[in-house]
C-alpha cells in the first residue's frame, strides 16, 4: 500500500513538471544569487538588475576609487551631479550608459548602486557588477597604503583577493 502511494506521488509530481516552466526563471535566479553570495562577491542586485552595495567608507574616498576604477575600466566619465543624498555619476563605454549613485548611509559609511544600460531594454548586470568590484579593489588598495604596507603590497594583496592586509614582521615584533 505504501509502495503504491509513493508511485502516485511521483506521478503527480512528473505531471506537473511541465506546468512549472515558468519557474525555471525564478529558480536560475536564486541559484545565481546563491552562487554570487557564495563566492563573496557580496554584490547585492534588484529584480531589475541594478547591483548595489554598502562601504565603510565615507562618500568622498568612495566617490574617487569609483572615478579611479571606472578610469581603469576604460569608461568615460561624461558628468557629475549632486544629489540630495550624495552624487551621481554618469558614464558612457562601448555602447552602454552607466550610472553610479554614491548615497552617503552614514558619515563613514556609503551605499554605491550602479546600472549599466545597453539600449533601451537591456541591462548588462556583468558591467555593473565589475564597477563595484573594481571600485572596492581600489579602497582596499587605499587602505593598505594609508596603513603603511607600501603600494606593492597592496597591490598585491588585492591582486590575490585579499581583503585584509596583514602586517608581516617577524614574530618577535608582534
């Protein structure tokens, strides 16, 4: 009898999996996420593609490593605006228009959103993404050389993905 059941069970379950279709989409996008969260990109995203994420770090050193990185990735910055909660950027590379929101959260905390739009319809989340890693590669850089480990070290330790610098001295002068 309980053989039985089962056998009902999967049959049920095999004949609603075509009805189901429409859930593929929702399903690869948390795998993506999941993936993303998994391999500490800690890039956060909207439904409508829009990467964002959160520095401790006051908005003007994030304003220039975002400058400094978008420079490195070849993307023209073409203006710069004011906000009422801090600066906007707009950008233009390869046929896409990118937009960098810079919020300042807290006076030593800021909330970068970046969407890179190609066309009217089409969002490259890829681009996006890369901008805001690009842009934490160069605070972390910032950082280590503010804290005396030299710009080759830092380098790299964030061409290594280091996300934080160590002092190597001999056990002695710990």
């Amino acid at each position: 009898m309980e053989y039985k059941r089962s056998s009902i069970r999967v049959v049920v379950l095999l004949g609603t999996l075509p009805l189901l279709n429409g859930c593929a989409a929702v399903a690869l996008t948390v795998l993506s996420v999941g993936a993303g969260v998994a391999t500490g990109t800690s890039v956060s995203y909207t439904l409508d593609g829009v990467a964002y994420r959160t520095f401790t770090a006051p908005l003007p050193q994030v304003e220039t490593a975002t400058r400094t990185a978008l420079d490195k990735m070849g993307i023209k910055v073409e203006a710069t605006a004011k906000t009422e909660q801090g600066k906007a950027i707009k950008a233009i590379g390869n046929e896409r228009d990118i937009e960098v929101d810079l919020e300042m959260v807290t006076a030593k905390t800021t909330r970068i959103r970046t969407v890179a739009k190609q066309g009217v319809f089409f969002k490259d989340r890829a681009t996006a993404t890369e901008i805001i890693l690009q842009t934490e590669k160069v605070l972390d850089m910032d950082v280590a050389t503010a804290i005396g480990h030299g710009t080759r070290d830092a380098a790299k330790a964030v061409g290594e993905g280091v996300k934080r610098v160590v002092k190597s001295a001999p056990d002695d002068e710990w």
